[in-house]
C-alpha cells in the first residue's frame, strides 16, 4: 500500500538524456538484485523443504469463517487508504466519490506490486489518472505526496506502540530497527514543520539550491516543482482538527492490515504470539519498503515467517501463516487492481 513512480514527470518535459540513461542502469541493477535475492530464496525453500511441505499441508485445515473475516477486514483496509486519497482530493477543490479513489488507489498497488519500477511507474500512472480527471498540477503530486507521508507517519505511530507494547520480550535487533526508523520519521516532521514555520530556512534553502543546481536546468526544474507542491499541501487545510479524519483512516489502513494476518493465523489455529505479532508485522514492513523483488514475492513471507519465528511461533506455523496473509492480503486484490488499472486507462484515453 505504498507509492510506485516512473516516466512521468510533474512538470511535464521529457526527461534528460543522462537521466532516462541512468533510470536504465538502475533498472538494470534492480533486475539483477531481485534476481539474487529470487535465487537464494529458492536456494533456502530447496534446503529447508520439510518445512515448507508442513507449512503447505498446514493451509489445507483452514477455517473459512474466520478467513472470509480477514478478507472483510482487508477490504476495510484498503477503503481506508483510498479515504485517505479521497479527502485529500475533496479537500483541494475536487469532488471524489470513494468508488474511484478506490479504483484509483488498488490500480495504482497493482502498478506497484508486478512491474519492475513499480513504485515509479505506479505513481506516473496515478498522476496521470489524475490530470486526465481535470486535477491541477499541483494538487494532484500534493496528493500523491501528502498520502504517502500520512501513511508514513501511521505506521510510525503502530510502531511505537509495538515497540512499548514489546517489553521485556522483545528481541534486540527488533529494537534497534524500530527505534532508528522512528528517529528518522521524527527528524523528518521536526525539519519539515521547521521549514513550513521559518521564512529564513527556507531563503537560505532556495539559496542552497540555486547554488547547486545552477549548472543544471532538470534539478532548477524540479526544485520549482517541488516548492509549489509543498505550498499546495501546505494550503489543502489549514489547522490540525481537519486533517485528524485522514490521519485515522490512514492508521486504520494499517490496523486492519495486523488484523488480516492475526486472523489468518487464526484460520490455521494458530496461537498468536501478542505483542509479538505487531512488532513481527511492523518490522516485515522496513524490507518490504525495499521492493527487491516484483511485489515483494518471497520476501515478505520469508521475513515475516522469520519475525514470526523468533516470537516463538513453530516454523512451520510461521510459514503456513504468512503464506496465507499474503495469499489474502496481495493475491486475491491484484486481478481486481489490473481490472481497476485498465478501466480507468481506457475510460481517462476515450475521454
């Protein structure tokens, strides 16, 4: 439920040549990662087999019931996150019904999570959607922005609570993880908040960057792009009341997200290590923000049955259970994310 880019820029140029060829290399580079990271995954599917023979033989005994509420509880997930886009667009001037910043949202994490690039190219193909429904320049990237730093700082509030919630039992690594990524969210609202407030940071900025930039007009470009996209979010609402509705909506994204997988190891009567699994789930998300490999596959689920693992979860279990999370909570709504991806491409190219 993350941000995907590419091919698109906000000011609406080609990109230079020795961008377009470094964005090949780094795709290149990318290919050749995830490739690595496939190979030694299937390298340790291959050596601990008995396990994941277990884990498969484990998903045969699933109880449907409390599957079909994971599902719901997923589908609740992903109406928050497109609530969140919704209010953001409304709140600039739009009018968006929920079904399209719904169809938005799932065709954008369809992008995001089978293409190479995906973070980019999902985030071109969002903002494009966008311009094609009469969304101004700036209104559009400053959704596209605001989201992302919303759900942001929503998964660095579940991560305090799993890090408070984790006690004594929690693992030093874990720690460590969760306690540096929070320092970095609160760094980084400490220097926005500062740049917002201050007229003389952001002289001495524009300075900074017109120095650095001088010799290049792409980095001019974008430095002029991204100050208007901060003044329109900056304008979108003022004060703080308005904007605890979309900050809910993106915490309840991911609360109902942990409820998908406490489920689905409820479904495999599993035993759910508490707090344990909130501080598993927070965690898998720091690799998975990586995207090594094309929609994370193997990757999540190894971490996640990993993390699960150490909470003292049996292997097998931890295995049967993120297979299943992952089965719910990215297989079943991809088809539905192409199927949105393609209606609102050819709907946007008729008009």
């Amino acid at each position: 439920m993350v941000g995907r880019r590419e091919g698109h820029r906000l000011a609406g140029d080609g990109l230079p040549g020795r961008a377009a060829g470094s964005h090949r290399w780094s795709r290149h580079v990318w290919w050749f990662l995830s490739g690595a990271v496939l190979v030694a995954l299937a390298v340790a599917a291959v050596v601990r087999r008995s396990e994941v023979a277990g884990a498969v033989r484990l998903l045969a005994d699933v109880d449907p019931l409390v599957l079909a509420a994971g599902a719901v509880c997923e589908a609740a997930s992903l109406l928050c996150f497109a609530g969140v886009w919704r209010w953001l667009l409304n709140a600039g001037g739009a009018d968006w019904p929920l079904r399209r910043a719904a169809a938005l949202t799932l065709g954008a994490n369809a992008v995001a999570g089978s293409l190479p690039g995906g973070a980019v190219l999902a985030t071109a193909w969002a903002y494009r959607q966008l311009r094609r429904r009469g969304i101004g320049t700036e209104l559009a990237a400053a959704v596209l922005a605001v989201a992302g730093a919303l759900s942001a700082l929503a998964l660095g509030a579940l991560m305090t609570v799993a890090l408070i919630a984790s006690g004594s039992s929690a693992r030093t690594v874990g720690v460590w993880t969760m306690s540096v990524a929070l320092v970095t969210l609160v760094l980084v609202g400490a220097a926005a908040t500062l740049v917002h407030r201050s007229k003389t940071v952001r002289r001495h900025l524009r300075r900074l960057w017109a120095r650095a930039s001088k010799h290049s007009a792409w980095a001019r470009d974008l430095g002029a792009t991204a100050g208007r996209v901060a003044e329109q979010a900056w304008h979108l609402k003022p004060g703080l009341r308005p904007w605890l509705s979309p900050a809910a909506q993106a915490l309840l994204n991911w609360v109902l997200d942990v409820a998908c997988l406490v489920l689905s190891m409820r479904a495999l009567h599993i035993t759910v290590p508490w707090p344990g699994v909130l501080g598993a789930y927070v965690l898998t998300q720091i690799p998975a923000s990586l995207r090594l490999t094309p929609g994370n596959i193997g990757v999540v689920e190894a971490g996640l049955a990993a993390l699960l693992s150490a909470y003292g979860v049996p292997p097998r279990q931890a295995l049967a259970a993120a297979l299943l999370y992952r089965a719910v909570s990215y297989w079943a709504v991809l088809p539905i994310g192409w199927c949105c991806c393609a209606v609102l491409s050819l709907r946007g190219g008729h008009r």
